[in-house]
C-alpha cells in the first residue's frame, strides 16, 4: 500500500513553499520543532529525511499522532509529515498550510499542492 504523506506547517510559520519552509528552518536553527506519529513511524522518517537532505535544522520529537495534531494546531511544533486523514481536513478549514505531498503525482483532493 503506498499513501502520501501531506507535509503542513501551522500557519503561524511565514513559508509558502517548501524552499521558503528550508529558507526559514535555515534561519531559525533549532527553534521549529516537528510533530510525528512517534519514533519509526512514517511522518517521524520522513522528517528525519527532510532534515538530512535539506539541512533544516528541526527538533524532531514525538509521542503519537494525536497529540502531534493538536501541537500542531496549537502552535507547539510549527511542522508535521501527516497521514492524509490526520491533516485533510484542517487544511480545508485553514487550521494547517499544506507545502507538499510526499507522493511523484499531485493527490487528488488537493491538486493545488505540489
């Protein structure tokens, strides 16, 4: 089974796009902290992969899906690689910015992401 991860940011955070996302992590070392369904998961690799391939420096906790949302929402951590029905629809709501979908095609309920 393949399902896209939905990369959003707390729409507190300035980025439009993920290189403005890189540009800003860049210039905030260690001050954004990402959010992840915990340890090994899917959002928690992804992330660590983004860090390693960008070098945006991010603190990557986490202690499960739920409470990374809520964080999220809140303000606490200002990113997180969520499964689609963690994130969908806050997004459609204005609650979560998406910045990318980790898949090769556009996802279909959100075509304006890249």
């Amino acid at each position: 089974m393949r399902t896209p991860l939905l990369m959003v940011v707390n729409p507190s955070v300035p980025a439009r796009t993920v290189p403005e996302f890189i540009a800003y992590a860049k210039d905030n070392p260690r001050k954004l902290s990402m959010a992840s369904g915990g340890t090994g998961t899917q959002g928690h690799v992804a992330g660590e992969l983004f860090k390693m391939l960008t070098g945006a420096g991010m603190l990557v906790p986490y202690r499960g899906g739920v409470p990374a949302v809520a964080d999220l929402l809140s303000g606490q951590v200002q990113i997180m690689f969520a499964v689609m029905p963690e994130a969908i629809e806050y997004v459609r709501v204005g609650k979560l910015r998406p910045l990318a979908v980790t898949s090769a095609t556009r996802f279909p309920a959100l075509l304006d992401v890249p």
